[in-house]
C-alpha cells in the first residue's frame, strides 16, 4: 500500500511547536517533508529538556519521519540555494514572525513569482493583518488572550491553562487542514496560494458555543471545574481511592445509571425525572450520588457502570495513558528508535485509513542528516559540486 | 473569486459536535455540505440550551453554511432514496456508534459497492476497533481517560477538565484532515476509502511533548496551574486590578522584561542569568517579580511590555474576547443573520486564504429546510415525485 500523501514535498521553515506538529501530521500521512534547519543551532526545541543522551524529547515527539536539511538562508549562497529548490516542492510552512521572511528576501509575493503552483502557509501569534500582527505571542499568551482559560479551572478557581500547549497544538491542526484545502484547490485551479494562520484565531475558533452562548444569554461563561455546562450528573465523583469521570448524557441513561448505582428510587423523582430537573436541583443530587460512589474503587466503578452501559472512565495519568488497553490496540503510543537516544515512546498516528494507512518510519531527525541527501535528490547535484557549497559555510 | 472547496459535495450524518464541527470547517471553506436529521427530532444539539425564540445557540454556533435535509435512514423508503444519493456524494461523515451503520443496512463495505469513488469518515469514542469499541463516550471522559486532565488544574490542585469540549473539537480537526487527505489522494487513485477517528486517540495525539517527556525522565507530569513546566518567568501575575500572563520565553527577553519592570539588578544575577538558573531559583524570583507587578493596572502592563516587547496578555473573559481590537480585525467575530432567532455571533473562519478565502453566507438551517431543495438539485426529482415521497414519512 502506498501512503496518502505520496508525492507531496513540504519544504518546512517551522520551529518548536505550531508549525512542526502541522508538518508531522503531513509526515505521518505521507509527505515528504524536509525541515530546514540553522546550521549548528537547528529548531530552538532541540535545546528544550529534558534531554537524553543530549536529544530533545521534546523535539523527538514532534519531529518523526522528517528530513533534516541545514541551510543558513541569513547567507547569499544560501538564499540562492533555497529559491533554487522552491521550484521542486509543493509546500512550504513557516512560523516565524510576520515580516521575517520578506526581511530574508524570500516573501510570499517574491517565491511564487519562481513558482506560481507554490502553496505558502504562514502560522504566527497573531496573523499577518491586525494590531497585533507584529507582536511576540507563546501558546500560554494566546490561551489567556483568547478566552479558554477564562472557562477552564476549578468551580470558583482561578482561570487555568490548558496543560498541553493547545494554542499551538490548535494552530497546527488549522494550518494542516488549510495546506491540504489549497493542495486540494490547486488539483483543479493549478494555481497555489498563502495561507495566514493565527494561533489567537484558532483560539477564538475553538470557543465553539461559548461566544452564542454568551450573546444569546449575556452571562459570561467561567470556570466550572469538571462539570457540564448544562448536563446533570456530568461530571468527576471521588472513589474509595481516587476519581472517576461520569456523564450521563440524557435521560435514558439516567435511567440505568440509577440502577447501577443502587438509586432506582430517584429514577422518577420529581425533583430528577428529566434533565432540566436535575440542573435545577443539582446541589441536592450531587451529594446523594457522592455517598454511593465513594464506597467502591474507581476500578469496580468502572465494572459496573460499563455493564449498565453508562459512560464513564478513570483520570488516567501519562503513565496509565500509555498502558490502557485500548490506546494500545488503536497503536496509539508508538516506539521510535533514534540513533543516539535509543527507544523513545511517542503518540502514534489518530488517523486511521482503511487503504492508505500512515506509518511512522523515521525517528526525528538529527541537525542536518540529510543536506547532502536532499541536496543530491531534489536537485540532482553531484559529489564535487556539494563539496564546493559546503565551502560556502551555509549547512 | 471561487471558494476552495467548490464542487466538493458532502453528506453529513453527524450530530453534537466532533462530526458537524469537522463539516462546520469544510462547509466554511466551500463545500456543499448536506446535513441529513431525523425527521422531527434532528440534530440532538438543536435540543441543547440556551435557546433564544426555539433557537438553540449551541446548535446554530456550528451548522452555519450547512444545507439541512430530514430524512427517515430506518425506514425502506429513507434507505433506498439515501443509497440513491450516496452515488452524487464525495463525502459520508458519521459520528454513530460503531456498529450503527451496518445495523441501519447502510456499512461502508456496502456503500462502497455503490460508490467506489465515495470517503467514508467515522468519527467516534473510542474508534471502531479495539476492547472499547462499542462504549459510550462523552467529551469528558476521553478529557479524563487520555491524559489531558491529569495535566490541566491548579498547581497542587485537582485534574481538570478543559473549558471547552477540546475532546470533540480536536476529533472534528483531525476528521476534516483526514477527509481532505483522502480527497488529496483519491485524485490521484481515483478510489476512495474509509477513515475512522476516535476521540480518545486524539486525545493522545495532543498531548504532544507529555509521553516523551514521562518515558525519558520518568517523573509523572502533573497540573502546574498557569506555569510553563520549564521556562521561567512564563505565569500569570496578579495586577493592581486583576491578572496578566507574561512569557518570557528566552534570555534575550529577560533582559528587557527587567527593564520594562524596572529590575535591571537581577538581569546579571548569578542566580537568574540564564532559565537554567531561573528554573532553579523559581521560588526567591517570582515574589520579587509579584511585587512590582502588583503596582500597575492589567492595561498599564500591557502597554509597558508591548513597549519593551515582552511578549504578554490579559486573561480575557468571552465579552472582552468579541470586542478585541485584534480578533475583530482578524473577523473571528461575525454575525450571522437567523430568521427566527435574529442576530447571533459565532467564531469566524481562521483559516485566511489569499485567493479562495472562505466565506458565512448562511445562518445555521432550520430542520428540514432543503429537503425538497435537495431532492430536486441532487436527484433531479420534480414536485410531483417528491410529493410522493412524503407520503412515506421520510422527511
């Protein structure tokens, strides 16, 4: 079987998190991604711990089954050298600064004057346009700036960070779908595109209704711990010896997880009979359901809900994550071999094809492995004339 | 200008959330998305609240530019004119139990035969394989069970559940690029294939650098509240007035941040010279930082560190969200015009596009509204046969 994206080249500029993980997927799925890299310093995340043997986890997790090509494009020769292979690849993703590539010389509006079917995604903080375009911007600057850590945290808490840098993460998934759209619309225009990504607008994006939410009822959404919003009983429930989320979703459900908890005298309740009852009289619920589910073990919790068919799960941790059953029949924690760190774990691959299904592999690679490959293969150069590039200083 | 996706043709089966937001961005972009409901129930989501005039909020926040078609998939007559229908699509997108399709008669080793061209997408809990494969899941609990919560909380404080459905939302991304991807490769292949999403998967996928960072160091990543888990100053702040997040994400940084707060002494200060040492000195430095910080207004601290470029922003809550100077520049904000529920604002389109930019030309539609509309543009039927069909009670 041959791989989704075969044949799609991605000529890949990006650093650390946004940029990177939107070329990992493309990777996985196939592409041909050669991530350009600083001489000698290469992606600043290869200089973000914990390390071992001197390798990034960090850039390890994110860095799989890409090339390594190092090329100082500050330098003419190498500016020279990177028009040159803009020619031969469809793709090419940068999150730097907006303005950063025009002060290189190699703007958008100049690159597709050399290659007009060249798609261009730019990932910043902010976006190209707007007040703030030229600002600096981290993922923990856009998560307070973009409302989801003023709805995420305890019931009555602080707002909170997302624990995962979901504002990248976010801005990575957008600019994924936003070069496979224009790659999609080149197949019948011929004809690429720019494409300007802001990690404070996918922010905004993935608000889904807490913005109508808001203009519709004009209460400001806040930190509601580990509740629904509108759904009773959703939410997490102590244990004899831990936590264990459940949501019953509607009133069937309610039903059986009556059963299942021994309450089947609250079932027709007319203070719990349907679900708008049971928001109105959640104080009272609450801690009836707390004085059964603290007598079993999140285990045996999880037994006997699954039986009466009540959705429910543990809070697993990383290190439960990467032991549960299911996450390792879906070959969702993945082994990678690298060369000098050994067997590192990774997540695997969350898109599932019945025909062209992805693969990972190539661990991540080191600072420019691949120059002299890339260098011979896209743009058929031999020995001799490499070894002269080389004097140029700019690999 | 035409839009990118023009011409591609989908048939939504979704409900809730994962499936109608991957449809929602598709549909954003320009594809002809035809959202299939039960004949008087509909979209699950259309139940959810706050309503204004019937109208539900959640609902109309993410089925804007989809058409709506009622249509009985249980009955024989619902069945056949759906199999008729599946030959005219690009796309099917479901988000049902796995198992729910092959039930109905309507699998995708069947719809295959009858289209070989056809992307079948699932979207589901857990996945259509694997020990979990048929249990109930919900947003939070896949928050719970993939790690996300265990990271996400107050420092030394309970897991946490993300504000909004992240779980869903990175499901309905990862869905739309699998579905884009295999539009890629099929104009090449000219077959289609079948793609299966699970929430829970994509959960792991997120959790980016976390697996990595637990397999190299052992140490079990926990919450850590507003910090970074190894870049320092980079928290949130109390101001004389409320909050700010500061990243001051290297040592270049630093050196104007301690300028911009008027602490030129500690720039060179054996123990805070470097984030090596910063980290170490975590807790002699932030007091020193708290106690200017608290002096000056949110807004005052802004200005100053927009000034020194210290990358910085206030925690905003959704009313101060939609009145950003910058995200209303960005248009993440737009108002959609509803002929029962007036005027609602809903997120914008994040993906900027040079040449096919995406559009919101319709509001989210009412149950049924494109049935007859469909019928006669996708099948060619004309008023008399269509009459017909009602008498089935399919729409």
């Amino acid at each position: 079987m041959s791989s989704a994206l075969e044949g799609v080249r991605i000529l890949d500029l990006t650093r650390v998190l946004a940029g990177p993980y939107a070329t990992m997927i493309l990777a996985d799925l196939g592409a041909d991604v050669v991530k350009i890299e600083m001489p000698e310093i290469g992606d600043d995340s290869r200089h973000f711990g914990p390390h071992i043997k001197g390798e990034s986890a960090y850039f390890m997790s994110i860095n799989r089954n890409k090339r390594s090509m190092a090329l100082n494009l500050k330098k003419e020769e190498g500016k020279k050298l990177f028009l040159k292979m803009i020619k031969k690849f469809d793709v090419v993703v940068e999150n730097f600064r907006p303005g950063t590539m025009e002060k290189l010389g190699l703007g958008y509006d100049m690159l597709k004057t050399i290659n007009p079917k060249l798609v261009y995604a730019a990932t910043s903080g902010y976006g190209h346009t707007g007040p703030y375009s030229k600002r600096p911007a981290y993922d923990a600057v856009v998560q307070a700036m973009g409302g989801l850590m003023s709805i995420t945290g305890e019931l009555g808490g602080k707002p909170t960070r997302v624990g995962s840098s979901i504002g990248d993460i976010t801005a990575g998934l957008f600019t994924t779908i936003a070069i496979l759209t224009a790659l999609t619309n080149r197949s019948t225009t011929g004809k690429g595109q720019k494409v300007d990504i802001a990690m404070l607008d996918c922010k905004v994006a993935i608000l889904e209704n807490a913005i109508a939410r808001f203009t519709v009822s004009n209460e400001i959404p806040k930190p509601i711990g580990n509740k629904h919003s509108a759904i009773v009983p959703f939410e997490t429930f102590e244990t004899k010896d831990g936590e264990i989320m459940i949501a019953v979703g509607n009133d069937v459900i309610w039903s059986r997880f009556c059963e299942a908890i021994n309450i089947t005298e609250l079932v027709d309740d007319d203070r719990f009979r349907t679900n708008v009852l049971r928001n109105e009289n959640h104080g009272i619920l609450i801690p009836l359901i707390l004085k059964k589910i603290k007598n079993k073990t999140t285990e045996e919790w999880q037994n006997v809900l699954d039986n009466f068919g009540v959705p429910n799960g543990p809070i697993n941790t990383i290190d439960k994550v990467i032991k549960d059953p299911q996450i390792i029949d879906r070959e969702m924690i993945v082994e990678v071999e690298h060369p000098i760190a050994g067997i590192v774990k990774v997540p695997g691959i969350p898109i599932k094809f019945s025909e062209t299904p992805g693969e990972i592999n190539r661990c991540a690679p080191l600072l420019g492995e691949h120059t002299r490959e890339v260098l011979k293969e896209v743009l058929g150069y031999d020995e001799n004339r490499i070894k002269s590039l080389f004097e140029y200083g700019i690999f």
